[in-house]
C-alpha cells in the first residue's frame, strides 16, 4: 500500500509523540520498544550500540529532570520507510536548549528508531 508523505509524517508523529511520554514518564520498556534491535544512540555523555547496550544504561540512568520541553520540533518525511525528528528542548530554570534528533524507519513492526543524537550546546566561559 502507497502511502502519502501526510501519512507519513501523521503516523511518525503519534509515534514520537508516544516515545515522548515515555521519556517524561521514564517508562524504560515503554522507551526501547520504539528503538530498533541495532539501534545506535549518541546521548550528551554516553553512547550506546544495539538495544541491550541501550537497555543497561536506560535501566542504570534514572528518570528526565521535571518540565521538560520541546521547540522547532520537525519531522520530515523521505519516502514510505524513512522520517527524521528533529527538536530542541530544554528544562524550567536553564536557557540552555539541547538538541534531539532521530531516524525513523518504517519495519515489518512499524516505526523504529534506528539512529538517535542528543547533544548541548557548549557553555561559554563567562
């Protein structure tokens, strides 16, 4: 069945939207199961390769600080199989906005995340 890019970007963004609540939630099953197996993730101090790496850290790391939030979040669409998301967010009490982004790809499952970048901006000396 071909589908339409609207479609696409529709049904990737419940799928963000619900892989958000879960990271809100710290609901660590919840988060892994929109990771594919050979998922790779770059977070702000750590890395990890396949679901299993990323399971040990989710597990060890802990739940987000209160309040976060998203801007400029966008999500585009390459094709039936393939989506990109990209975000800032950010918490109350920092101007700092961190950056988010992920590849999403359309699997016999449904949609997964096959590749995830999380980074801060650099402070700058004062």
């Amino acid at each position: 069945m071909e589908r339409d890019l609207p479609d696409v970007i529709a049904e990737v963004t419940a799928a963000f939207e619900a892989y958000e609540r879960a990271l809100v939630a710290d609901d660590v099953e919840g988060i892994l199961a929109f990771f594919a197996p050979a998922a790779v993730r770059f977070g702000i101090a750590d890395q990890q390769i396949g679901i299993e790496e990323q399971a040990r850290w989710r597990r060890a790391q802990g739940g987000l600080p209160p309040g976060r939030r998203l801007k400029d979040t966008i999500i585009q669409g390459y094709g039936e199989s393939v989506a990109v998301v990209t975000t800032l967010f950010g918490y109350p009490g920092s101007d700092v906005l961190g950056r988010q982004s992920q590849t999403w790809v359309r699997l016999p499952e449904g949609w997964r995340i096959v590749t995830a970048h999380v980074s801060e901006p650099a402070r700058q000396p004062t």
